[in-house]
C-alpha cells in the first residue's frame, strides 16, 4: 500500500510532469531553438510546473522571453521575466478577471513562430475565469457556483462553464495561433480528457450547444442558470 501511495504521488509530481512531457518533446522544441521562448503555466500546480519548465529551459540555453504563471496562492515568479498572479478558487472573481486579462496582453506579445510552453493543472478554469462577450462576470461567476452545488462531476462541469470562458474551449490556441504551441497537462479529470483538463484552453470543443442543454437537464439546475448565460447559450444554437 504504502508502494502504491508514493507510486502515486510520484505519477503525479508537476515537475516530472513537466520534465518529461518535455523531454518527451525534444525534437518539436530543437526546431525552434532560436525563437523566443514563452510560459504560460495556470492552475494550481503552476507554480512548480513553471519552475521545472525554467530549468529545462536553462539547461538547454534557450531565451525566455516571457510569460505568465497564475496560481492558486501567493508564490514568487520562478524567473525575472515572468509576471506571477493569484486568481480566485473555486469561484472566478476580481483577482481571476486580472489574470485574464494579463493573459490576453500577454498573447498581444507573442510572434508567429514564437515557441510557447502552456502548462495546465487543476483549478484553471476558476483561476482565469473570465466571461466571453455577451455573457456578465456576476453571471458566469453564479454558474460556477451552481453548477458545484448541484455536485456535478467534474467533467460535466467543464463540459458547461468553458463554452462561456474566455480562454476555455481552445480559444487560447486561438489567440495563439500561429505560434508553436507545446501543450503540458496535469489531469484532474477522469480519462485525461485534454478538452477538459482546466477547460480545455489549447484543445477543441467537442460538445454542441445542445449538449450543454442536456446537463444542465439533467442536473435540474437548467431554470437556475443566469440570464445572459442562457442567452449565450441560446444564440449558440442560431
């Protein structure tokens, strides 16, 4: 047992995580050895996996340029070029809004080609969590907590909140497009679903408006969801 339980947190070490997924990515990184290199680490293992990240940066002498590490506490920047920010957990506020925006100034920064280091973890869809256009921060902040209440899986939850994010459902690729994105992720959802680990900020939505409907159906809290939400929601179907 007590092999099993170190085994475990062995597994689940951020800063193996990252070593390994990028060592794992040698070839993708060589490529581009003489661009700038960029750190986005959110979650609340960011922290560490930013730091692991410096270090296998440094040992293979490529540039930071840049980046930004939003966490779940206070914790110095694990470089000088990078801005370190605390959001708010497990419902997104004023502190997660700033960090949103900071993430949106920093992709404002990033060249075509560019090689950026996104690192995922558990809690990124609160951390960062900003509403898309139409859609009031009050409302998705009052879906968040609904939708914890109701105690629905995980999964189910991203499945609904990140069509409504900011950077959720790949509209973080987006924003960078163009780059070469090196995606690490820490899963925190059954089946490692890369669409839904923190929201899925690098990785595509699978679901349809309608799929949204039906957990929220099914959970019972489809009348309780804010107005601008369901309005969201609705045009998404047009």
């Amino acid at each position: 047992l007590r092999g099993c339980y170190e085994a475990a947190l062995a597994a689940a070490d951020p800063a193996r995580v990252v070593r390994d997924g990028l060592s794992a990515r040698e070839v993708a990184l060589e490529v581009g050895r003489d661009r700038p290199h960029w750190i986005i680490a959110v979650g609340k293992a960011a922290p560490a996996m930013a730091g692991a990240a410096v270090a296998f940066l440094a040992e293979g002498q490529r540039r930071i340029a840049g980046g930004l590490v939003v966490g779940a506490h206070e914790a110095p920047a694990p470089h000088a070029e990078l801005e370190a920010l605390v959001g708010d957990h497990p419902v997104p506020g004023v502190r997660s809004q700033r960090a949103a925006d900071a993430l949106g100034a920093l992709t404002e920064r990033i060249a075509k080609q560019d090689v950026v280091l996104v690192l995922i973890s558990g809690g990124t869809s609160s951390l960062i969590g900003a509403p898309i256009d139409g859609v009031r921060r009050e409302d998705l902040a009052a879906l968040h907590s609904v939708l914890l209440a109701a105690g629905v899986p995980i999964s189910r939850i991203n499945g609904v909140r990140k069509r409504f994010s900011r950077w959720g459902a790949g509209r973080l690729a987006e924003a960078l497009a163009g780059a070469q994105v090196i995606p690490i992720l820490l899963a925190d959802v059954p089946n490692e679903d890369p669409s839904m680990i923190g929201s899925g900020p690098v990785s595509p939505d699978p679901l349809e408006a309608h799929h949204v409907e039906r957990i929220l159906r099914e959970a019972g809290i489809a009348v309780r969801i804010p107005l601008s939400v369901a309005s969201a929601l609705g045009a998404s179907y047009g």
